[in-house]
C-alpha cells in the first residue's frame, strides 16, 4: 500500500532564507505531484514530476525527483511573504489511472 | 482556460439528508475524481471516474455513491448524511498531460 509522508509539516521561516520540503513514498509511484493550497482555497497544481532525476523549476520553487530514493523535494529559494500557504506532495501508484496518495501537508510561513 | 467548477461553495445540511454535490469540468478530460480534506489527514480519494457510467472506489468509498452519466459532469452523493461527513469535498479533473485541475471546493456541514 503506497503512503506518502511529508516533512516537516510546519515550517517558519524568515523572509530570505532558503529551505527544503521533503516528500516519501513508500512504494514504486509513476509521478510525483506538488500542489499549493491557499486557506479556504482548492489545490493550485505546482508541479508533475514524470521520471527519475526530473527537475523542474518555477520562480522560487525548485521541485526534483530521486525514485530510487522514493524521494521528492521541493526547495524554496530566498523565500517571501507570498509564498506562505501549505505544500502537499501527491504520489500516483496506479498506473494511468490518477489515483494519488497526498502527504499531509507543510504549512509554510514566511515571516517579513 | 483550464475550469473545474462545484455547485455549492458552503452547504449545511441536517443528519439523514440526501445531499448531492455537483461538479463540472470544461476540459473533455476523461478521469474525474472526488476527494475530501480534512485537518491533519489531508486529502483522502472518495471514488474516481475514468470515463461515462463507470466508477471505482477510493480508499474512503463508505457512506458515498458517485453518479457519471455525461463527460463533463461527475457527482458525489451522500444517501444518508451523518455528522462525520462534514469535511471539505474537492473535485478534480485529469487529462492526457497528467496533471489535475481541483475545483474550489464545497465546505459540508452536516448538523
């Protein structure tokens, strides 16, 4: 049974300073999602990580893959106030079918 | 643009009720999922859809029932609601690029 667990699941931390979220998973998964969540918002899709060694990169947030591993991380370079809100990592372990498994979440707050 | 859209944004219902809540995609994709969040669990799959009239089970399929009869229109249905169904329902859409598009979400309260 696949399970997804993130850390750390909250995180302060100052406005300039770089810092990673990690995501494992315990079983073979064929992507690895990253979604932002605004409080009261749905999910705002970040990122699809589609194979080993996959790095892909958007403004602040740098997110890669080690499947080996079963490992993803999502590294947040010289962080700002708006990149507060809560990160969910997201393994899909069934073929093509988009059933994913979410960690529970990283609150980030970046204070000014 | 890419659109996921729920009927209700807040719904309160009372225990016993049968709710419906409705979720429309603009996309032609064809698997369509619902979940729901709640504190500390994240986001857990209720029932997934990956084309007309046909549906499989989540991980949390109890107390809910999923109804597809047209490609862009994919419901959730509570037959009996109870108080340890209130939660936050999210619909999604995927496509052939993998990604999946949520919805705004409906917070359900049920009393």
């Amino acid at each position: 049974e696949l399970k997804v667990e993130q850390n750390p699941l909250f995180l302060s931390m100052q406005e300039g300073k770089n810092y990673t979220i990690y995501c494992n998973y315990s079983t073979t998964s064929d992507r690895l999602y990253w979604y932002r969540q605004d409080p009261g918002k749905s999910l705002e899709s970040l990122f699809v990580l589609l194979s080993n060694g996959a790095v892909k990169q958007e403004g602040r947030l740098m997110a890669s893959l080690d499947t080996k591993a079963r490992l993803s991380t999502l590294h947040i370079t010289a962080a700002v106030h708006d990149l507060s809100a809560t990160y969910f990592c997201a393994a899909d372990g069934s073929s093509n079918t988009g059933k994913l498994i979410f960690g529970q979440g990283t609150t980030l707050q970046v204070k000014p | 643009d890419v659109k996921v859209t729920q009927s209700s944004r807040y719904l309160v219902k009372r225990t016993g009720e049968k709710v419906f809540l409705e979720c429309v995609q603009d996309m032609d994709h064809e698997n369509m999922f619902w979940y729901r969040q709640d504190p500390g669990l994240g986001l857990r799959l209720i029932y997934f859809s990956y084309d007309v009239k046909m549906k499989e089970k989540g991980d949390i399929p109890e107390g809910y029932s999923v109804s597809r009869e047209k490609k862009e229109r994919f419901s959730l249905i509570l037959e009996s609601a109870s108080t340890n169904q209130t939660s936050m329902y999210l619909c999604a859409a995927q496509g052939g690029s993998y990604e999946q598009y949520f919805g705004p979400g409906t917070r359900l309260t049920v009393t």
